[in-house]
C-alpha cells in the first residue's frame, strides 16, 4: 500500500500528460480520429463539434489529473471522476466499437491500468484514513 501513496504524484503525471493528448481531436478533430480510431471524420458540421468537444473535455481530464498529482486534497475526486471517463470509454469500445479494438487496444489496456491504480490509491488511502481517524480509534477505559 505504501508503494502506491509514494508514487501516486508520477502516475497521475504520466496518466494526466497520455490523456492530454486527446486536445488534438479538439484542434485537428479528422486527424485524432484517423490515430485513434482509423476512421475519418465524416458526416454533418455536427460530427466535428462533437469531436472536438469530446476531444477537450479528455484533454480537461489529463489537466486536472496532473493538477491533482501536486494538490492532495483534491485527488480522490480527481481520481474518481478520471477514473469513472476512462470506464465509460472502455465499456463504450467493448459494447459499440470492438469494431475498433485493433486500433485503441492499446489505449484501452492502457487505460485500464490507469483505472487499478487509481482505485488502488483511493482504496489504500482510504485505509490509512480509517486507520489514523480517532473516531475509529478504540478507546480505552
């Protein structure tokens, strides 16, 4: 448990600066979708502000993961809400899009790593909390 409390800062450093890169479907929204997905942008003006606004609402998630990796107070939330993006991303991919798997399997597997050691963390951290609580400490008479 410890190993995780002392490394959480470089995992949500690496975690927040891979997911910031999906700020490129914001501002080249064909292109991000050709690396991601192998398929080009095509449909109504519509598809393209969805685009990219999916592509900056990621890259908003790398950004808050690496501002929570130096702001503790702030990381279970931080964690939580990565953590909960990334689940949905996958269980879209493995429900709509194993069409696709060849292309962002990588991105799925890395993405699930990143989600065991968020819920490690909140697990191991929420453990030191309970043990340190003094409302959970026995009190003796």
């Amino acid at each position: 448990m410890t190993w995780i409390r002392r490394n959480i800062r470089w995992i949500m450093i690496v975690s927040g600066v891979l997911t910031t890169t999906m700020f490129k479907a914001a501002l080249a929204p064909d292109a991000a979708l050709r690396s991601t997905f192998g398929e080009s942008l095509s449909g109504p003006p519509l598809a393209e502000i969805v685009v990219r606004n999916w592509g900056a609402l990621i890259g908003l998630i790398g950004g808050m993961l690496i501002y929570g990796a130096f702001n503790p107070p702030v990381r279970p939330l931080v964690l939580v809400v990565a953590g909960i993006s990334k689940v949905v991303f996958i269980g879209l991919v493995l429900t709509f899009g194993q069409d696709y798997l060849g292309q962002v399997g990588i991105a799925v597997a890395v993405d699930t790593v990143m989600i065991l050691l968020f819920a490690w963390y909140l697990v191991a951290a929420r453990t030191l909390s309970a043990r340190s609580s003094p409302l959970t400490a026995k009190v003796s008479v």
